[in-house]
C-alpha cells in the first residue's frame, strides 16, 4: 500500500520564473523522480540540456534545506515529487515583411523539488569494496638486455683449441734448451785475397 505524502516529513525547494519552458524542465526532472537525493545530483551534473542546471540549483537548495533546518543526512533522502509549473509568458514582436508582425513567445516556468525521508530498505545501498592490497614493489628491470648466451660462447675458446695452444708454449723452452750448432767464422776478405794470388803463383810455376 502507497503511504500518502502527508503522512511523511518532506523538504521543498522552488524557483519561480526560471527562463526555460516547462516542457523542457519536465523532460529533466523525469530522470530524477524517485532517485536517492545523491544519485539524483549525480544525474543532473551529467545532463546535457540547459535545464539540468537550473534543477540541479533547486535540489541543491532542498538539500540543504533538509541538512540544516531539520537535521537530516544527504544519503537518507529521495527526491518525493519533482515538478515544473507554467509561468508567466513573456510577449515580444518581430517585424516581418509588408508590414507585418511576428509573435515571439518566452516561457517561464517553476521547478519544484519535494525531499522525503528514505523509509529502511527503501535505499539499495551499493555493497562497499574492500580496498586492493598493495602489490609488491617489484624491482626496476635494467634497461639493456643481457648478452645472448651464445655470443658468451662465441667469445670463449674452445677446450680443445686451448690445449693445442698450450703444447707449442711447453715445447718451446726444451727446444731453447739444447745449444744450437755453432757457425763457422767467415774468412776475412784480405785472408781470402792471399789465398787466391798463392795459388795462381803455384799454378804458374808448375806451368
């Protein structure tokens, strides 16, 4: 059974001559109707038509109202009723061809928003997160990348190869070791020179 608004405490807020239409208020206040005062705030700040500011002023204001005059919390509240009423019309003129006249017409309207005290359960209240643990830091990983494994054994003599070059090095200080032949003396050129005029005397005479 629907309770009868008389039968709960409400909060209202209006603003009178507001410069919009009321149809184009209306169209605001349809998505706010029955909402929870703090999503219905958060609709309007999102809206895209004009009239979203000027609704989003009058729940501000009833809000308000609500916090401070009777002494109720934001998150217990639920816009009761929103409505825009017809204000007076503004009449201007706009001067046409052939001396004729256009009527221009600018509306008012005023917004009124009721808040009500939300009865238990009347709030789906959205389940609260625990908060992420925090991660471990992880260390900073260095910038170059590190040598491949196969350029490491590119780089690195074979077993084999470093035997074989350690044999010829054990070698060489036995070959060292032995005395190496000694060369005979070159004869002197003026020794050789002697040598050579004997001999042709000694051919001559024999002649």
């Amino acid at each position: 059974m629907a309770v009868a608004p008389q039968e709960r405490e409400t909060v209202r807020a209006q603003a009178r001559y507001v410069r919009c239409s009321a149809r184009k208020a209306r169209l605001v206040l349809e998505h706010i109707r029955g909402k929870p005062a703090v999503e219905a705030r958060s609709i309007l700040a999102f809206q895209t038509r004009a009239a979203a500011r000027d609704a989003g002023k009058v729940l501000a204001s009833a809000i308000a109202n609500a916090e401070n005059n009777s002494g109720h919390d934001e998150d217990d509240l639920i816009v009761w009723a929103a409505y825009a009423d017809e204000g007076p019309t503004l009449k201007r003129w706009r001067a046409r061809a052939r001396g004729r006249v256009n009527r221009i017409r600018k509306r008012t309207c005023h917004i009124t928003i009721t808040l009500a005290v939300a009865e238990p359960g009347e709030i789906k209240r959205r389940p609260v997160r625990p908060a992420p643990e925090p991660e471990p830091e992880e260390k900073p990983k260095p910038r170059r990348k590190p040598r491949a494994k196969k350029a490491a054994a590119e780089e690195a003599p074979p077993a084999e190869a470093a035997t074989a070059a350690e044999e010829p090095e054990a070698a060489e200080p036995e070959a060292a070791a032995e005395p190496a032949p000694e060369a005979e003396p070159e004869p002197e050129p003026e020794a050789a020179a002697d040598e050579e005029t004997d001999e042709k005397e000694a051919t001559e005479d024999g002649a």
